[in-house]
C-alpha cells in the first residue's frame, strides 16, 4: 500500500500517520519526492482493510502496489533515487560513476599502484575484493582484513569511497568498518539472510544481478535490503548465463532502461564480468552509457598477466583511461557528466 500525501502536509501529520500504522504492527517507509510526500506500507496490509486510511489529516489517497518489489518500484518513488558514498560521489541523478580497480587486493603495493592510476584515468569510486568467491577451493580467496585495511588507506590516501564484496553474514560487521559500499556478488543475490543483514546497516550496497535471474528476481532481491530498513541500494547488471560460450556471460544492456522503468534504483553496469572478454570491454562500457547507466564497473590492474584472479578480463591503466575519456563524450551527447 502507497499512502500518498497531499502537498502542504505537515510533519506532525506524517508522524501521527506513521504512529497509526506502526499501531497495527506494520511499518511506514516515508520518501520526500520533489513534489509530494508517500509513505509505503510495509508487512500485512490486510489488516488496515476496514481502516479508513484515506480520512487520516493529510492523506490525498491510497493506492494498492501491484508489483511485488513496493519499495523497490517507481510508484514508490517517481525520481531516481541518488546514492551517496561519500567523499563527494553519488550515483543517481545526472552524473554518472566510474568504479574501478583490481579483481583482488592482492598487496599494499598492488592496490595502491592501481588506486592512484585510476583515479588519475578519472575514476572516482575505487573498488576491490578482500573476500573473493571461487569456483575452485584452491584459487586465491582473498587477503581478508589485511585487504580491507589496504583499501581504507587507498581511499584516505586517494579520497575516493570503496566497494568491496561482502560474502558472509559473519562478515557484515568487518567490512562495515571499512567499506563505504558493500557489494553483494551475483552468487549470493538470492543469499537472503546475507541481504536482511546488508539491509540493517545504514551503508549503500551494490547489487549485482544473479548469473541466472530475472530482472524480477533482481528487484525482489533489493526489495530485502530495502524492507529492512536500509534505502541506499544500487543495481549492478553485470551479465547472465545464457546458451551462448563465446563470452563470460551475456551482459544485458536492455535490462539497464528496463529497470529504470520499473524502479528509482539508480543502475550501473559491469562489462568486465559482463563479457569476460578484454576487447569487449571497452565498447560495451560505452553502450551502458548510451544505455542510461549510472556507473560503469570495470576491472584494472597495473600488471594484469601476474593477476591472481581475472587478469585475463582487467585493462591496463592506459586503456582504462581511454575509456573514460571517451566514456565522457557519450555521456555528454546524451546530456550527462562523467
């Protein structure tokens, strides 16, 4: 249920409604859009079936959401919501992200090389893993504390927030130390006790759509986080398993303006993952752009042929830059910065 506001609403009036609806165990998720003010109703609506909601002071109407994924849907919030990581960066809105670095922390030395040279390229969200999922139980699984300690540095050091994948609810805690962003990876979108842990702390988390999900899945993986609490989510399309074996994945870019016509959840988009192929790289960066993406994804390592993972799909810090300059005349014909 969406109980929608009429315009000269007073504040003592939103907190009178929500106080009502908290009276029949249901909670009230209250989003101030630039022209009206809704209050979503989260748990059994059922119970408010004979309550005369709309007679509330300061209710215009009430309307019923459809769609499974309430929070997540534009009905909840016509805008696009804009995500801040701090340091100055946000994904929404008119600008569009760069998030880049390794696969894998894999040494001070490694990880800072590679923070400096992208945000020289023009990044300005640093990403790597300090906990990494394997399909081999005997390839490198990460550098764990050690690493999230070498990616705050490289965020003090370089003044660019951090996203790393957060596999684990045991984990939750430890990387909210350090992190600004947790990045829940495609194997554990539908981990939903790992997404209610996620959706407790009040930090933006990244969300990569699942190797084999649907766009719907996707949403109702982020209607977890968002229904516990935390409104800070950012999608990550980042490619799907198909028939097709020439790629990694089949990176989809319709799903980027599809789901920004399904939901206010800002959308960023991961060829390196998405394609798995480094030729490929560049021009689907290019196309989530043209796309409508909210940030780009892409993997960089300083000496990708020693990498200890994903060496094979990461640019050198020259090609990256490349990118991003001519990621920035996309985004400026279609009306955007980068």
């Amino acid at each position: 249920m969406i109980i929608v506001l009429k315009p000269k609403t007073t504040k003592a009036q939103i907190n009178h409604i929500v106080k009502k609806i908290a009276g029949f165990k249901l909670r009230a998720q209250v989003s101030k859009g630039k022209e009206r003010t809704i209050i979503a109703v989260i748990g059994d609506e059922r119970v408010l079936s004979t309550v005369p909601v709309e007679a509330f002071p300061g209710v215009e109407k009430v309307m019923t959401v459809l769609k499974p994924y309430k929070l997540a849907s534009k009905d909840f919030r016509k805008e696009t919501s804009v995500i801040n990581l701090g340091l100055g960066v946000k994904i929404g809105g008119n600008n569009i992200a760069m998030i880049a670095g390794p696969c894998s922390v894999e040494s001070r030395e490694q990880l800072l090389a590679t923070a400096k040279a992208v945000k020289a390229a023009g990044a300005n969200v640093l990403r790597g893993g300090a906990f990494k999922p394997r399909t081999s139980p005997y390839a490198f699984q990460g550098m764990a504390e050690e690493g999230l300690k070498i990616l705050a540095e490289a965020r003090e050091m370089y003044k660019m927030p951090v996203v790393t994948e957060v596999l684990d609810t045991r984990h939750v805690e430890l990387v909210n130390k350090y992190a600004d962003c947790f990045q829940i990876g495609a194997r554990n979108m539908q981990n939903f006790e790992l997404l209610k842990e996620v959706g407790k702390m009040n930090k933006p988390v990244l969300l990569k759509r699942g190797l084999m999900s649907t766009v719907k899945e996707w949403l109702m993986s982020a209607e977890y986080i968002l229904a516990n609490g935390n409104m800070n989510v950012i999608l990550c399309e980042r490619g799907i398993r198909t028939f097709e074996t020439e790629t990694r994945n089949t990176l989809d870019l319709s799903a980027i303006p599809l789901v920004k016509t399904l939901s206010h959840l800002p959308v960023v988009s991961d060829p390196s993952h998405g394609t798995g192929k480094k030729p490929l790289i560049y021009p689907m960066a290019l196309a989530s752009v043209a796309a409508g993406a909210d940030g780009v994804l892409i993997e960089v390592h300083p000496k990708p042929e020693t990498a200890l993972s994903d060496g094979d799909q990461s640019l050198l810090p020259v090609e990256y830059k490349k990118l991003v300059d001519d990621a920035r005349k996309v985004a400026k014909a279609i009306g955007r910065t980068l």
